[in-house]
C-alpha cells in the first residue's frame, strides 16, 4: 500500500498509519519552513482524529528550521489561506485531506499570497525535500509559537461585509447545515446564527473527524440532509466538506441541486448584484456557467482541474467570480481560493434578494445532465489508456490541457487522473439522461479494454 | 562535532547540530513501540528548545497511538513521581538538567517511575537503529491531554515521608535558586507547604541560564552573597530539571556539593537503618556517615539510573550521589531535589541545628574536581591509556569498573568520561588539602598530555 502516499500541486496526501507518518510530516514542515524562509508561518487543522498529530510534527519541523509557527487551530482551510496573506506571513500549512476519507491526512502548502503554491513553485519544495539537507538552526535562534487569537475573525468578518448583511439578517432564514463533522461544527452554527441571523439546524455535527457521512458533498451523501430540511421545513440545505471549502446546496424540499450548481447560482449572484467581470472556472464545469455568465454579458474562461489553476487564472485577469465544479466557490475580493462560507453568504443574500426559492432559482438554469465516475488505476497503468482515449476521439474536437477534453457540441466529455487519489475521473455533461449515459459507456469501454 | 549520546535511558545532544527533530521522532516512536501504545506522561524544563522537543515526541507517541499526558514544564522528579501512580506505561523528560545552553536530552522513564531499565532500553534502541515504528491508523490514533493537577499529590505524599509540621515551626528563611528552570512555579506552593519564607533568585521560568547549570559552590555565589543580609536559614542551588542541590550555609559557605548527599544519608539513616546506594566517585563522607550509623553502602557506576536499579536489587533505603542528589525508594524512584531541600529542613528541624552546624558534624575532607572538555570518542581512549599509566602509582590500589579510581588510606582519585557533556571528570579527595590538589594535577596533566 505504499502507492497510498500522493505527492502533488494538492500537496501531500497518505494514510496515517501507512505511508503518512510523523516523520514524513515534520520533513515536508523542514522542507517548507526552508522553501518559505525564515519567519511566521500560519498552521490550521480540520477536526480529523490524526490531526494532532501532524500537528504536532509540522509544530517541530517548522521550528527545527527557524520559522514561528503561528496556530490556527481547528478552522476551515479558507481560514488558513485568508490568515498567512492578513497576517503577513511567510506561508502557511493547512493540514486536511479535505474530502478523503477518514483514514487519510494530507498537507497543503500556502504561498504568502494567501494561495496554494504553484506547480513550479510545488517543485521547487518538493526538490527541497528530497535533498533532504535542512538548515536547522541552534536552541538560541529558536522562535516560540504563538496561538491565533480568535482566528475566525477576520475572515468572517469579510464575508460579512461583502454581502449585504442587513437584508440577509431580515430574511431570518431558516437553513440546515451538514457540518460532515468537519470544521463546520465548530464554526457554521456561530457564522449563521450570530452573523447571519438565521434559525439553523445542524446534523453531523461532531467536531471529531469522524464522518458520519462519506465526506464528499455529492447527492447520494446527503440524504440526511434532505430529511432535516423537509422536518424542520428550512428554506435552504448547506452540506459542508469536512474542511469548509466545498459546499452543496439542497432545494426547500430536501433535493439535492447537483454541487455544480452551487457555482451557477454564486456566478448569479456576484455578475447580478456586485460586480460584471470575466468568470473563471475548470473544464469540467457544467455548461450552465456559460449560460449564466452570457445572460450577464461576461466571459467564461476555462483552466486545468485544480483550485491553483483557477485562483491563479483568476487573479490573472481580475475575474470577479469562479470556482469549480464541485461545490467550490471563489470570490476574490474576500479572498482568492474556495470557500464555503462566502458561498453559504452569496446564496442567503440571492434569497433575500429575489424573494424566491432554491427550486424555483434552480429551475432559471438550463437542464444538463452531469455524470461523475472514477475508475481505480495504478498510475504506471494512466498514459496507456490515456493514449488509447485519445486514438478513438482523434476525428473530434479535442483540448489536452488537463487530460483529455471532448468537445461535442451541447455535450462535452473529459478524462484525467486525479490529483489527489490513485483514479481515473471520467466526467460528462450533455442535455438528457441518457445522451450523457451513452457518451460515459463508451469511455467506459475504451479504457476497460485498454487495461486488460 | 560528535555531541549526539544515543543509550537505553536516553539521548541527549546539541539543538539544531546532533539533536534534530528527525532524531528525536525516532527516538520517541522507538520508545511508543517499546511500550506498544499505552499511557505516557510528558514533562519539560524551561529551555528554548524543549517546546519544540515536546512537538516532536508528542507527534511520534500520538501516531504510535500513545495516550500523552501532557505535564508541560514539570521537573524530572516530579514527572517521574507522577508516572508511578498514573497508571502509566513510561515517560518522557525532556530537560537539559545540568548541561550548558544550546544542548538538550530526553531521558526515558519506566512505569515505575525509575530510569528505563537495561533491558527495556536495549528494546527501544534495537527499535531506533532497525527504524521499524508502531504505526496508528485513524482508528487506534492517540492523543494528547493537558494535565496540571499533579503537584498536589506530590506534595500531599511528600509531607507524609518528612515531618512538615516540625518544618513549619521554625519557619525558616530559605533561599533558592532554580536557574530559571523547571522548578520556579513550584517553589512557591513548596514553601507554602513547609511555612517557609521564601527569597528565589533566577526564578522566572525562562530557561535563560543566568549562572553555570550544574550545582556546585562557583555557582552559588549569588545566593551566597546576600544571605546573611536577608537572615536566611540555609540556601539551595538547584540544576534546571531540580533532580541536584548543592547548599549554602546561613553564614554564606558556598558547601560543596558533595556534602548535600551526605547530610541527608546522615539523617535518614539514623531512623531508618538499611543498604545505601551511591557511585564510586562520590566523597567518603558517605563511606564515614554509613558507618556511622552501621549502614552496608554498596556502590556502582556515576548515574542515577545504575544507582536506583541497584538500590531495587539491594532492597536498599536510600540511594544518591556526590553530585548533590538523593532517591528515597520509599517516596519515588527518582533524583529528586524537593525531596532533599525537604529532608535537609527536617534535619535542621529536629536537631536543631543550624545548615553550618550540619556540614560541621560531618568527617572534613577536600574534594577537588577538575574536568577538561574532550570529545567523547578521545575520552575513552585517554582515559584508557591513563590507566595503563597508573597501575601501580604511590602505592594505591586501581579500581576500573567505571572510568578509573584509586585509592589510598588518606583519600582517592578518580577519573572518567562524563556520559552527559563531552568531558572527562576528575575527582580527587583526601584529609589533606595539598595532596588532594596534587593528585588531581598530576592527573589533569597526564589527560592534558593525552588529548
């Protein structure tokens, strides 16, 4: 099982207890302590029962090399990324393996402009750690750590005032939130009740890392969302990933709207009553994006799957919205990566706004169908069936950015290894059932005989 | 520079040179694999480097999936109290105790509370050097709680084995200096106790080491020079872990170490007669003192975890060293510097004596010491070689189980390397001034010649 260890522009990801140890932690903390340069560097946490421990590990490893640790404590991987630009730090380490399963834990690495480090400078940290020659410094040029005082703050307190608070708080709306016994249990009930003034209802809310439901926000995950919206008759469901930077939406009725979703409506909201801009996503997001950004008169323009690619892009060109399909949401005047809190705010105040309900906004979008599926691959297995993908698709109209994009028209397939899991996404969109099922079986077949 | 010191008791080394935050992973995770998981109490002195020593055992015990008790800053004695009685596996101290700034040292603790024995230490080694770690999924992962409540009862159980309301009476003035280490939050509580009126010196708990670490009388000048001002009693010299005392009378002698043993052998002994345990280098005033009092003194090689296993084996009542240390089997398996600050006020308590008038009583000898800095490798070849030059000198009688000692009818030498700094130590000892000075001379002269 040692492949369970992935090394990547996501970060570090592993199984504690196999290829994730401390030793690995406190090496990769060495390793970034020396790439960010002596000073503060900012270390938050989601509720995972192995995170004190690489806690604990990333704590020494940092110090070992002359940098302060600043801790945040158990707060949304937002939270961490808004802290090292607002603190002034050298960069940062979120410790989250963010929708992995329980028995993964993972490093994120931050740069001091508050985002994900870029693929070169990932190399340059990674070449770093392999050396494996640190400069550790002697007892006198030891800094102490210094807890956070109220590290939530800040960044709520932006979200705030990006949105128009006092609409929202006169809504007094009634929300149900899966926390996924992640950060959210700790941070969503204060953020919507004190700050948003909502009635909430909360499941899945023990802070333990222990999820009681399979972390990804997806729809088969969130039936017992749908249950406490329909008992407590909410206007909106919010289900969380455990480290609070993903969220899906549920409808007045307890149905999921599909995580792609919650972009479409955010996009809405931003391009209808903040700003027009150019709107920033990946090639794997619905088409819908497209659709409601030209109702705006704005562009879309896409990037490679992964949270860098879009913030980067997006800070690039001065994007006012974006995010991924998967329920990330980016709004950069609060700050350049994915939040689910921003989102939750945007969608309260599209609420207030307009009057109307989650189905009824939903039913504006046009209907695609978007089917999601992974394969299990080794990676020595990808290139050869990422060519023989390739071969069969070589009359359509193709985009090799990030794996492989088929373009059809109102239809649009696309293949890539995953950055963060030992898998193949297969990832198709077209206007029907079963348009989208016959696209996604006939990927399925190639790459099923070209591993045999 | 060779600084890193890897045994079966502990690993020491100098911050950020030998001693890494990858070494001590291993080191801790060797140990939580020795212990297959299971409680383990955590303690730390003051100095710079021992939070981040703490991190780093914690990550490895927690992902050994350990349960940690987290002490904070807690003296050795104290921690090693704690361990017997939380129902613990082991422990970790992690205190540079009488080294210089710069260096640090975990020491490993058995469930007992005593130094890890031989044969646990000789597993975790094997663990260290084959690099094969306990490893905790999600599942069995440990944790680590914050624990403060522990003092109490250390004191709660020290006020049984002395006599605190004999102490109390005579609200004493006591002067202690803890060098800014582990003890300084405890000392007020520890005077409340024992009704003392308390005047501390270096007691900010910086790890800052405003004098020399090690007690001895160079580094009780400070205390020295004002304590008649103030009227005290007697004052104390603590290391940073508090495990060493050395003493300074109320007429300002800054004693020798040597003497801080041999005052509490000679009031313990004469209520409790029974074996008593030190090393081969320590002042005959324990040999006069034992016999005194007709007490078997058995002796072995320098350090406290040679001394409290043989004092198991020997079923002995008390145990100590020159160095200024003292373990009471009945209290605690540990060096333990409260333990003799509060057996030195019951003396002066119930004899009525005076601190100048308790190392009077004692048989008068002069200790001389000398050490001269040597790397450890050079250390043992030179004192090898000296060895071979001594066999037969003044008519002396060669002792070399532990470095090299002879003796005479009026007094000894000894020489060895240190097993914590990088050193060689020279003890020399007789009635007589001059010839002990000789000695130890001729001795320093021949480790010169050698390194």
């Amino acid at each position: 099982m040692r492949e369970a260890l992935k090394v990547g522009i996501s970060g570090v990801r592993g199984v504690v207890g196999q290829s994730f140890t401390p030793q690995l932690a406190a090496s990769f903390a060495q390793a970034f302590g020396m790439y960010a340069g002596r000073g503060p560097v900012v270390v938050g946490r989601d509720t995972r029962p192995t995170g004190r421990m690489v806690e604990e590990a990333v704590i020494a490893g940092l110090q070992s090399v002359g940098n302060k640790p600043l801790l945040a404590g158990v707060v949304p991987t937002p939270t961490i990324l808004y802290l090292t630009r607002a603190l002034g730090a050298n960069g940062g380490i979120a410790i989250t393996a963010s929708h992995n399963d329980v028995e993964w834990n993972a490093l994120k690495f931050v740069g001091r402009d508050g985002m994900f480090l870029r693929p070169s400078e990932a190399d340059e940290l990674f070449d770093i750690y392999h050396q494996q020659d640190f400069p550790y410094v002697e007892e006198f040029e030891l800094r102490r750590v210094v807890e956070i005082e109220q590290p939530m703050q800040g960044h709520l307190e932006r979200v705030v005032e990006y949105v128009s608070g006092d609409a929202i708080r006169s809504g007094k709306f009634r929300v149900a939130v899966d926390c996924c016994n992640g950060v959210g249990a700790i941070h969503s009930v204060p953020f919507l009740r004190d700050r948003m003034g909502c009635e909430v209802v909360t499941i899945h809310d023990r802070p333990d890392g222990r999820f009681e439901r399979p972390p990804e926000p997806i729809p088969q995950n969130l039936e017992a969302l749908g249950h406490a919206v329909r008992k407590h008759e909410c206007v909106v469901g919010f289900a969380q990933d455990p480290d609070g930077d993903r969220l899906a939406l549920l409808d007045e009725t307890g149905t999921p709207i599909g995580e792609d979703l919650t972009l479409a409506l955010a996009v809405r909201q931003v391009l209808s009553s903040h700003a027009r801009g150019p709107v920033v996503t990946n090639q794997s997001a619905s088409k819908v994006i497209d659709h409601v950004a030209a109702e705006e008169g704005c562009d879309v323009i896409r990037t490679k799957t992964g949270e860098i690619y879009v913030s980067e892009k997006m800070m690039e060109i001065g994007a006012v919205v974006g995010g991924e399909s998967n329920g990330g949401v980016i709004v950069p005047v609060v700050h350049p990566c994915r939040d689910s809190y921003t989102a939750m705010a945007l969608v309260l105040e599209l609420l207030a706004e307009t009057g109307r309900t989650i189905a009824s906004l939903r039913s504006d979008l046009p209907k695609y169908e978007l089917l999601k599926q992974k394969i299990p691959i080794r990676p020595s297995q990808a290139p050869g069936v990422l060519r023989a993908v390739r071969r069969h698709y070589e009359n359509e109209k193709l985009d090799l950015m990030d794996g492989i994009y088929v373009d059809f028209g109102d239809s649009w397939l696309h293949i890539r290894r995953s950055n963060t899991e030992p898998i193949l996404r297969i990832i198709t969109e077209a206007p029907s059932q079963s348009a989208v099922e016959k696209i996604a079986q006939d990927a399925r077949s190639i790459i099923e005989a070209s591993l045999e | 520079m060779k600084t890193l010191r890897v045994s079966s008791f502990g690993l020491r080394g100098h911050v950020g040179t030998s001693l890494t935050v990858p070494v001590v992973q291993n080191y801790a995770a060797a140990f939580a694999t020795s212990i297959e998981g299971g409680r383990v109490l955590l303690g730390r002195d003051t100095r710079y480097s021992s939070p981040m020593i703490a991190s780093a055992v914690k990550s490895s015990l927690i992902g050994s999936g350990c349960e940690v008790l987290d002490l904070g800053v807690c003296p050795t004695p104290v921690l090693q109290f704690s361990t017997a009685r939380r129902d613990a596996a082991g422990a970790l101290s992690i205190t540079a105790g009488h080294m210089g700034m710069g260096w640090n040292a975990i020491t490993l603790i058995g469930r007992d509370g005593a130094c890890l024995d031989t044969n646990s230490g000789e597993a975790v080694l094997d663990l260290f050097h084959a690099g094969d770690f306990r490893k905790a999924t999600f599942a069995n992962q440990g944790d680590a709680v914050e624990c403060n409540d522990y003092f109490e009862p250390y004191l709660d159980r020290l006020c049984e084995v002395v006599c605190v309301e004999e102490i109390r009476r005579k609200k004493f003035t006591v002067l202690i200096d803890p060098i800014g280490g582990a003890g300084c939050v405890f000392l007020k509580p520890f005077a409340d106790r024992f009704g003392l009126k308390l005047v501390s010196v270096n007691a900010e708990p910086s790890g800052y080491l405003a004098r020399e670490p090690e007690p001895r009388p160079r580094s009780a000048q400070h205390l020295a020079s004002f304590i008649e001002h103030v009227d005290g009693d007697i004052g104390f010299v603590l290391n940073s872990d508090v495990a060493r005392v050395s003493i300074v009378t109320e007429e300002g002698e800054q004693a020798s170490e040597e003497y801080s043993f041999a005052v509490v052998a000679d009031h313990v002994l004469q209520r409790q007669p029974g074996v008593v345990v030190t090393n081969t280098c320590t002042s005959r005033m324990v040999d006069d003192v034992a016999a005194r009092h007709r007490a078997q003194l058995v002796k072995t090689r320098v350090g406290q975890a040679y001394v409290v296993a043989l004092l198991a084996d020997e079923q002995g009542v008390l145990g100590g060293e020159g160095s200024g240390s003292v373990v009471l089997p009945l209290f605690s398996q540990g060096f333990d510097g409260f333990l003799m600050m509060a057996i030195i006020l019951e003396s002066m308590a119930q004899s009525g004596r005076r601190a100048s008038e308790l190392l009077r009583a004692l048989p008068k000898y002069h200790i001389i010491k000398h050490r001269r800095p040597c790397d450890a490798h050079a250390a043992y070849h030179a004192v090898d070689s000296i060895g071979g030059r001594l066999s037969e000198w003044a008519g002396g009688t060669k002792e070399s189980s532990d470095g090299i000692r002879i003796d005479w009818e009026d007094g000894w030498v000894h020489v060895r390397p240190s097993q914590t700094e990088q050193l060689i130590r020279i003890i020399s000892e007789s009635t007589d001034r001059v010839r002990a000075e000789q000695r130890a001379d001729e001795i320093a002269k021949m480790v010169d010649h050698e390194i």
